[in-house]
C-alpha cells in the first residue's frame, strides 16, 4: 500500500497502541526496509516490483524469513512480508514458531530449514483437543497460503490475507482452502522439478545409455591415449547422470508426503524406476580402477537401500553383501585412503541394521563389530576432537541391541555403558547449561532402559527418577517442547521397572502418564512413527498393569486402543513388519482380559485376530524367532479356546497352522495331532450332525491327526509307545487301525556307516577324539592317548536319521552313530535311557 518492503516483520516490530478506543497496530523499525516502485524494483514472474539483494547478503530475522528472503530466490517483493505475517499469525494461534524456537539451530541450518521445508499446520502445534479442533479448517489454511513456499499461490497483498481474516470471523467462505492430493502431487514435482526432469531423461536411456556412459569411462580411463578429454567428459557425463538419479532417488525416499497413502503405489513406481540405472551401474565390469569399483560398489548399495524400502529384504541383503566385499578390498588395497574407509564404515552400519532386523544375529554382530573397530579408529585419528563420537554412540547402541538379542548380555551392558559415557561427554562439552542438563537427561534414559531390561529395578529406578527430574524442570523453557518425547519415555520405562516390582498403582501412574504425552505428540504429528508406537506401547503396558490390579474391563479398553493405534500403523506402513506384531500382541492381551471378563466368544475372536496378525507379521520376515514365537503362542491359545467352546472346525483349522509353521519339528507334528484327536469327541456328541456326517468327520479328523503324527515318528519322535499306552490326547484313535498300524520306518540298508571321523569332547581329556572302523569294531583315541574299543550292535533310525548303534562293554556307553549324507549336520548321540538319545557333538573330518 505504501511502495514499502519492510523485511523484517516480527512480533517485537509490531506495536498495539489505541486509537479512539480501538486497539491498532504499528509496524517500527524500518531499518533494513527498501522502497518499491521507479529505480529500486523490477516486475517479477507474476509478481508486484521486487528487490534485488546484493548476493550472499541475507537480512532479517531468520525465524520469520520468507524463503525467497533465506537465499531461495534472487529477488523478493511484497509476498515475502505476506509470509512474514503468516509467521506471526502461526505464532499468535500456537504460541511458537514453524520451526520451534526451543531447537536452538544455528542461523546457517535455520535458513535451510525456511528454504527446504513446508510449514507445519497450526492445528499440528495445538496443544489441547480443543484448540485442535478450533484450528481446523479455515484457520490451517489461512496460515498455509501465507506460508506457501510458492510466493505465486501465497496472498498478493495484505489485504488479500486481512480480507480472509475478516470472512473467517463473519463464518463466511475464505479463499484460502485445502489442497487436493492432485495439487499436492503437482506441487511435490515442481518442487522436485530439476531431480525429477534430469532423472526422467536418465531413466528413459537407462540400458544402454548408463552402461556406455560406464564402459566409456573405464576405456578411457585405461587407454591413457589422447584420452584426457575424452576421459574428462565421459567421467562428467556420468558423474551427472548418477548425481541426477541419486538426487532422484533421495527425494522418493525421504519426501514425507510420498509416505501419505494417496501416494505409496506412486512412492514405489519412482523407486522401481531407479533400478534399471544402479543394475546397470552395478554389472558394468569396473576391474582395475579403483574410482569405477567404488562407483560400482556405491551403486549396489543404492539398489539395496532401494530393494529395502520396496520390502524385498533378501535382495537388500545380497546387495549389500556384494558392495561390502569390493569395498573391503579397496580398503585392504589402498590402507591409508579415507574415503574408502569411510564408505566401508557407512555400508557397515547400513547392513548391520537391516541384519539385525532380519533377526540374523551373527552375521550382524559381526558387521557391526567391523563398524565399531573403523569409528573407534576414526576418533583415535581425531586426536581429541568429539566430532567422531556420536557416530560412534549409535554404532555402539545399534551392537549392544543385537548383542541383548543374541544372549550377550554383558557384552550388551558393556555398550550400553560405553553409549552412556560418550553422550554424557558430549553433553559435557554444550556451552548451554539448558541444552547440557537436557542431553545428560536424555543420556541416562538409555542406561536406565537397559537397567529395567535385565532386572536390576532399583538402579533403574534411581536413574529414571533423577532422569524425569531434570527433564520435568526444563518443560517450562524454551527447549521443552522437544523434550516432551524423552520425557515420556522415561516415564514409560519407569512404569516398567515399577510393574516389576509389583508396584502396580504407581506404574500405572507413570504409564497413563507416558500415554498423554506420547497422544499429544502423536497428534501433532500424524504422520510419524515414534510417538504413536510409543502411544500403543504405553497403552498396552497400561493394560498389563490394570489386569494385575483386578481391573479387566479396563485393561480390554486400553487394550482395543493399543490394537488400534498399532493397526493404523501397519496400514500407513505396510513394509513394516513390527506395526502387526504389535497389533496381533495387544490382540493377544485383549483376549486375556475378555476371558477373566467371561467372555469366551470375545476372548477367542481376539485370538483369531492374533493369529492373523502374527502370520502377516512372519511372512515378511519369516526368520524373526520372536514373530514365530508370537505366533506359535497365538495359535495354542487359539486350539485351547476352540477346544473349550466345542467350535470342532475352528480348533482343525488352528492345529493344522502349527506344522504348517514347523515343518521339521517331531513336538509340534505331535501337538498338532493332539489338538485334532481332541475334537473327536466333541463330533461324536454334536446333536446338529447326523449319524452319517458325525462318522464322516470323525474319520476325517482322525485321518489328518494319525497323518501327523507318523510325520512325527519320522522326523524322529520317540513316543510311539506313550501315544498307544499313556497319552490321553490321544485316547479317541486307540480304536483306530490306522492308529496302531503306525510304524518307526526300518534304517537304511548297512554298508553306509563311516569309515573314520572326529567329534570335540568338552568334558575330562578334552579335545578332539579320533573314531575308526575295521569290520564290527570302533576304536576310539582320546587326546591323552587312551584307547576305547566299541562293538556294532544293529542299525537303527534316530530322529528320521539312519546309523549304527555301538556299546562299549566296560563302561556300559551306547552311541548311536548317523550315516554319511543325513539332511542336517551329522552328530553323535548317546543312549540315556530305553527310549532316549542326547546329543552330543557334530562330526567332524568325515570319511
């Protein structure tokens, strides 16, 4: 209205004074204001006069910057004050900034931050229910078309904004209004508009166009003739279509509204379309050249990063295997050279993350560990500087959870201290006492966690007390809004340890707590992970308490919500395994309270709902123990429900999951048998079936569980003889012929046994015995020299396996020894009593 671009709009820059009565606002300080109009602005691209600012200046306060003004555009004009009110109005409905002031970022990060990202909405930053709900609507989006990266779609002028203030508060239409998903679509490719163009025309030539561009390279590289040139702009050529596709690839990965469901099948089409590129990157031969080896190594482990957000694991893991081996031999190749230190340590920790997640212990433990020993030699190089001992904190605590998994658990503890010890030394060294007192809290969360996880209640406690103290004392500063989060899990580990000391009022306490905070978190930010695991998480062990309490009715609703918030999970986010695990857990608990509720049809529909979960879970990661666990749980408790209400169908169903789950174990081909027996007798009383159908489906159901159980006999079951004479399971198919015909199968043939082999004896003299064979007798030769002869008694099948059965006279011992060939590792076993065999070492040295 005035030609005036003031720059640095800002509440400390707005006075309220009265005017006749009536409350007015004074824009002050001017003193980096600009004139518009004449000699001082030029039209924009559809835009009013603009500014042009002397390049590498930035003025203003960059909290309330717009992000032509943070360095995005060359010029701003009077929309950059627009996006500046939308600062202060976004601040006068939530009380904060879009980018929180309690972040303490640096000016340099701040600016990023205003350029890079979108503004949250008010409502996001609500901090009750209600103000969320006055927020929604016209408020949200009235902020949002002032705070539009897009200067072009924000308002032209204050008024514009003033005017839809004004209709707000009369209840009429605004102008500003919600975006449909198209135009969040189109807005997501403008704003990637260079990644995805210059992508785009990589990805169309992909075959052929990469692999020259690659062979390229590598001849002129090697030809060292007349080359330079053209060495030069083959290695550009392909240093741009690789940095197009990476840049491509980043965006499709990290965007968080390509997360949104309107966008996963777009979200996995872009990432799908990558792949030709890297593959072709990867195959290309690169022998010799160490530059090409890494491009090619790097380029395998953006395939797995991509496989791995597609939800094909295996693959990542191949992939990943094949880049750490070209990049540990460039390592051992080239020693001294950093750079391939530091891309062997960065696929280290990639790897170990995803193998742990895989549930494959040791080979994570042993990746990690090769991390580890890389970021403890990159600190000892920094001859004293910190910069290296964050990196080295997450690499400890990713090892310490894989070690806990694995049964190490004073290894694990070790770790977790070591993780302790640097972060509380890099909290040592904040110059702010806010900042400083806030991350040593944080640093003992961690400790105290693992306290609560191998029961040592009364440290924990301890930790998690002076932890919830010091971080409860900064709530009211300006960094408290971030600790909202580690405030609420010290709380839900403290419910923890005082469940297990059955303190169960205060644990509930402090988990209900834990809750609260954990929704307000959620709320604000839908469309995270974190906070609304946390928020099932903290439900569910509120459930656990209430039920210790006596209180069921109320542990099935915390229960239902946990269920709840865990399924929205997994449909938000279906390559992630963990979200249906936790959905078919708390379905489990739910189960429990329905059935100390009385209520048998609710408690084994919640157990239905288990299952389903858990067999969704496993079949994405089929070698998690703890899924199979979860699941094997879920189905037993399914059969024994089924069973006790008389529901025949619904029990045969749940028994023929468990073999379909262990196909190798004799004990679960023999659980399932007995599940299906004991529906025998509940046909047999059904008044709803006629004679005819009740013999039909006794046989049927008597037909499946003897099938099982000679399963059983063959992987190796020993318990023939307790099914026939003892086992009451078993009690409605004694009548069966099928039933008593079952048979152990005859060992194969003689002429099979070894001729020689080792086994290690732990035990007195151990070490490795020596075992061979002349005619019927073994000799065995101990490490202190002694000699052991045994005589071949008959053959036998032990466990599905065919072999020898050998005694030695003196000392009363009878081995059983397997034959050459068996499908697992062949081990020796020892008789311990008429029916029994224990193992005892795998051979070795086998001829």
């Amino acid at each position: 209205q005035k030609a005036i671009l003031h720059r640095d709009l800002k509440p400390s820059n707005i006075l309220v004074t009265e005017i006749d009565g009536r409350p007015v606002p004074k824009v002050i300080d001017f003193g980096i204001a600009k004139a518009l109009g004449g000699d001082a602005g030029e039209e924009t691209e559809d835009g009013p006069p603009a500014v042009r600012t002397r390049d590498g200046w930035v003025l203003g306060t960059p909290q309330y910057m717009s992000p032509e003004q943070a360095g995005s555009a060359p010029d701003v004009d009077t929309r950059s004050d627009i996006y500046s009110l939308g600062v202060v109005l976004f601040e006068l409905l939530t009380g904060d900034t879009p980018i929180p002031r309690s972040e303490c970022l640096s000016r340099e990060e701040t600016l990023r931050r205003v350029r890079a990202e979108d503004a949250p909405r008010p409502s996001q930053r609500a901090k009750t229910p209600g103000m969320r709900r006055a927020l929604q609507g016209d408020l949200d989006w009235i902020v949002m078309k002032a705070l539009d990266r897009d200067r072009r779609r924000r308002y032209g002028t204050a008024s514009a904004l003033a005017g839809d203030l004004n209709r707000h508060l009369r209840q009429e239409p605004v102008t500003a209004a919600a975006p449909a998903w198209t135009y969040r679509l189109s807005k997501f490719t403008r704003r990637n508009r260079g990644a995805l163009t210059a992508a785009a025309l990589v990805l169309a030539a992909l075959t052929t166009g990469t692999g020259f561009s690659v062979w390229q390279a590598a001849q002129a590289r090697s030809a060292q003739v007349r080359a330079d040139a053209s060495r030069l702009e083959a290695e550009a050529n392909l240093n741009r279509a690789r940095g197009a596709v990476d840049k491509y690839l980043s965006t499709v990965t990290d965007d968080p509204q390509l997360r949104d469901d309107h966008f996963r099948a777009l979200r996995r089409t872009l990432l799908e379309s990558a792949i030709p590129f890297y593959d072709e990157m990867a195959k290309t031969s690169a022998a010799g050249d160490p530059g090409l080896r890494l491009d090619q190594a790097t380029s395998m482990g953006r395939l797995a990063s991509i496989y791995y957000h597609l939800g094909d694991r295996p693959k990542a893991v191949d992939l990943y295997r094949r880049e750490v081996a070209i990049e540990e031999a460039l390592r051992r190749e080239f020693p001294g050279n950093r750079q391939y230190r530091d891309a062997i340590l960065g696929t280290y920790s990639n790897f170990g993350l995803i193998l742990q997640q895989m549930d494959h212990k040791e080979e994570a433990i042993d990746i990690q560990s090769r991390a580890l020993t890389l970021a403890e030699q990159a600190v000892n190089e920094a001859s004293g500087d910190s910069v290296g001992l964050e990196p080295l904190a997450v690499i400890l605590a990713n090892i310490s959870v894989t070690l806990w998994d694995s049964g190490r658990k004073e290894q694990a503890e070790a770790a977790v201290r070591r993780v302790t010890d640097l972060r509380m030394r890099l909290a040592g060294e904040m110059k702010d006492p806010l900042k400083r007192k806030a991350a040593e809290a944080e640093a003992q969360i961690g400790m105290a966690g693992f306290l609560v996880r191998v029961d040592r209640q009364t440290e924990a406690e301890k930790l998690l007390r002076q932890s919830m103290t010091r971080l409860e004392e900064l709530l009211p500063t300006p960094a408290g809004a971030s600790l909202r989060g580690p405030l609420a899990t010290t709380l839900h580990n403290l419910g923890q340890t005082l469940y297990r000391q059955e303190r169960w009022e205060e644990a509930l306490a402090a988990q209900r707590r834990a809750a609260d905070l954990n929704l307000s978190l959620a709320t604000e930010n839908p469309g995270g992970t974190g906070a609304r695991n946390a928020l099932g998480m903290a439900k569910h062990t509120a459930a656990d308490s209430l039920m210790k309490l006596g209180r069921p009715d109320e542990a099935a609703i915390a229960w239902q919500e946990a269920a709840a918030v865990h399924r929205s999970l997994a449909a938000d986010f279906p390559d992630n395994p963990d979200h249906l695990f936790m959905a078919g857990c708390a379905h489990a608990g739910l189960a429990t309270a329905r059935s100390a509720m009385g209520d048998a049809a609710g408690a084994r529909k919640n157990y239905e709902e288990c299952v389903d979960c858990q067999e969704k879970a496993v079949a994405m990661n089929p070698g998690n123990q703890g899924f199979r666990a979860a699941l094997w749980n879920g189905i037993s408790d399914l059969c024994q429900w089924s069973l006790k209400a008389e529901d025949a169908a619904s029990a045969i169903r749940a028994a023929l999951l468990i073999p379909k789950y262990s196909i190798t174990s004799w004990q679960d081909q023999e659980r399932a048998a007995g599940v299906i027996a004991q529906v025998l007798p509940i046909y047999a009383k059904d008044p709803g079936l006629t004679p005819a159908q009740r013999a039909l489906s006794m046989d049927g159901a008597s037909a499946q569980a003897i099938q099982l159980l000679q399963r059983a006999i063959d992987l190796g079951s020993p318990s023939l003889d307790k099914w026939r004479l003892s086992d009451n399971r078993f009690e409605s198919l004694r009548d069966r012929p099928a039933f008593q015909a079952l048979r152990e199968a005859p060992p194969d043939p003689n002429g099979r046994a070894p001729s020689k082999f080792t086994f290690d004896y732990p035990f007195n003299d151990p070490g490795p015995r020596h075992w061979r064979r002349e005619g019927d007798i073994w000799t065995e030769v101990q490490p202190s020299g002694q000699r052991n002869q045994y005589k071949f008694l008959h053959r036998a099948r032990v466990r599905a396996v065919s072999g020898s059965v050998v005694s030695n006279s003196a000392s009363g011992i009878t081995l059983f020894i397997p034959d050459p060939g068996t499908p697992e590792p062949a081990k020796l076993m020892l008789k311990t009593k008429p029916d029994g065999w224990r193992t005892l070492k795998e051979l070795k040295d086998v001829e």
